[in-house]
C-alpha cells in the first residue's frame, strides 16, 4: 500500500492528499489516455538528496505526450522543479515521484475535444519493487500468454497509461501461478520485456538486451548500457529467443521501480547457478554507487535537491 503524504502537486498548487480527487467523469478513467512517469530520490552518502536523471524522465514525458497528442500546460523546467518541490514539501529525502498528465472532464466520448489536459504530481516512499530480497537474491520469472504489444497497435515508445493494462494482465497472471513477475514475447516471438522493466542476459561474458522495437526505452536500461561499455563488457542490442533466455548464465530487469533486479528462474528453469552472476552483481555495485553519490563517472545522472 503507498504511504500517505502530506501534500501533492496538483494543476499548480500544493494540495492536501485526501484532496487529490477528480471527477468520476474524468475522460483519461473512460478512456486511457494519459502519460506518466516514474522518478526515484536517493539520499546520497554526503547527506544531500538527488533525483536520478530528471532531465532525460522530463523528456521522456513530453515525449509520451507528443506522441499521444497532449499538450502538457507547464513548461519541462516548471514540472523538473515541481518534482522536486513536492519531495521537499513532503518531507522526503529519498523515495518516488510519479508525474501524471491526463484528459480531464468535459466531454464525452472517444474524442476528448478541448477537455483541460490536467497535471499531477506525487511522491512516496517505495523500497524494492519486486520485494523483499529480490535485489539481492533474484525473482522467478514466468513467461506470460499475454503478448507485448505491436509497433503500430499502441505506441511502445510512450508511457501511455492504456498500455499498462496489457502489463497488469501478464502480472496478475504471474501471480497467481507464483511467480514474481511475467516476461512478455513480442509479436514475433522474441523476448521483449517484463510487465515494467527491461531485460538483459549473459552468455559467455556477453551482455545481450532487446533492441529499441517494441519495448519502452527505459532510463535505467540506457544507464546500464552507458556503465557496461564504460567498463568495456561486451555488448549486444539484439533480439533474443526464449530459449536463449533458458540457456543464458545470467539473467536480470533494470527500470527506475526495480533498479537492477536478477532474475535467478525463468519458466522453472534455474538460469546459471541460480542467484546473481558475475556481471550483474558488478552492474549493480556501480549503479548503486552511482545513485548514492558514491561513484562521481556519471555525476550529471544527479539533480540535487
């Protein structure tokens, strides 16, 4: 359950959090169309507090919203500094930030016409997405039935809220059959990403991840990318089969909720030696470092409070 805060940013103003509430008319619930984005603040080891990459999640989210045809009425540098406000006036040293545009009421109908296009911003503490240990141990993953969306069906690209319902379904149903999360295959059959993250694997040293066609271009997979060639790892944007996937030594999901989670099991099958491999755990330690402040390679990653 999200923990309550005090405040959130809501068209402008800072508003008391049991009075966050729209209109059971609201065109985005009828209809699906709005954009998001999921941002983390990490307390850094001198004490200070920093969003991970806010530039390149404010880009994405004008981006998203370009490509679903919404005109977000703030500028990026007005919602990049109400981000950080809503963590300041909550208190916050660390924890998520969830910016959200979305039609509002007005009309009726699949055409939205000139119903305000509304903003929200929230923020709460989140500690590890997949759960307790995960990070650490791994998860087990579950090839889903549901496929990932095609290219020209809905647009991969964009954090458009109408797509998460094909992800909703693939984790509901990993769920229930025990698993921790589903791994969805493009409409080709080839692996393409789990219900919120990007998947890498590791085969013979090399770092193999699913090219930019139907997933979304997730933040943290370009980080890992950007740290994997810093320390010269192999590797290879390339489409990948299941049964790579079972064969590979090393599996793991990388996006802003999960961080850089292994993944120890897929469809029953033990990858590796089931738990964390070589290359992973380094990837970790380094974007850790990283996030914390620790490790100054890639300082501009980070926008202090």
């Amino acid at each position: 359950m999200v923990q309550k805060v005090e405040k959130i940013w809501m068209d402008g103003k800072f508003i008391p959090w049991d009075e966050a509430k729209v209109h059971v008319l609201t065109h985005t619930l009828h209809y699906g169309l709005a954009v998001f984005e999921g941002l983390r603040c990490y307390l850094c080891q001198d004490g200070k507090s920093a969003v991970f990459r806010l530039k390149e999640h404010v880009d994405r989210l004008f981006d998203s919203a370009q490509i679903g045809d919404l005109k977000i009425p703030y500028s990026k540098r007005e919602v990049s500094e109400a981000c950080k406000e809503t963590l300041k006036v909550n208190g916050l040293r660390e924890g998520y930030i969830r910016p959200i545009a979305f039609i509002g009421e007005g009309v009726m109908g699949v055409y939205p016409g000139d119903n305000p296009i509304r903003l929200a911003i929230i923020t709460w503490s989140w500690g590890a997405y997949l759960g307790e240990g995960a990070i650490e141990k791994g998860i087990r993953a579950k090839v889903s039935s549901y496929t990932r969306h095609h290219v020209n069906v809905m647009m991969t690209k964009a954090k458009i809220s109408g797509n998460y319902v094909n992800s909703v379904l693939a984790k509901r149903e990993a769920l229930k059959l025990g698993y921790d999360e589903a791994i969805m295959l493009d409409t080709e059959g080839y692996v393409s990403e789990a219900s919120g993250e990007n998947i890498f694997i590791v085969k013979n040293g090399i770092l193999k991840t699913t090219p930019l066609t139907s997933i979304l271009s997730g933040i943290t997979r370009d980080s890992v990318i950007q740290i994997a060639r810093s320390r010269k790892v192999p590797l290879i944007e390339e489409k990948f089969t299941r049964d790579e996937l079972y064969t590979a030594q090393e599996a793991f999901f990388t996006g802003t909720a999960a961080e850089i989670t292994p993944v120890r099991e897929v469809d029953d099958r033990q990858i590796g030696d089931g738990k964390p491999g070589p290359i992973t755990k380094e990837l970790q330690a380094i974007f850790f470092d990283i996030v914390k402040g620790k490790n100054l390679e890639f300082k501009e990653w980070l926008d202090y409070l």
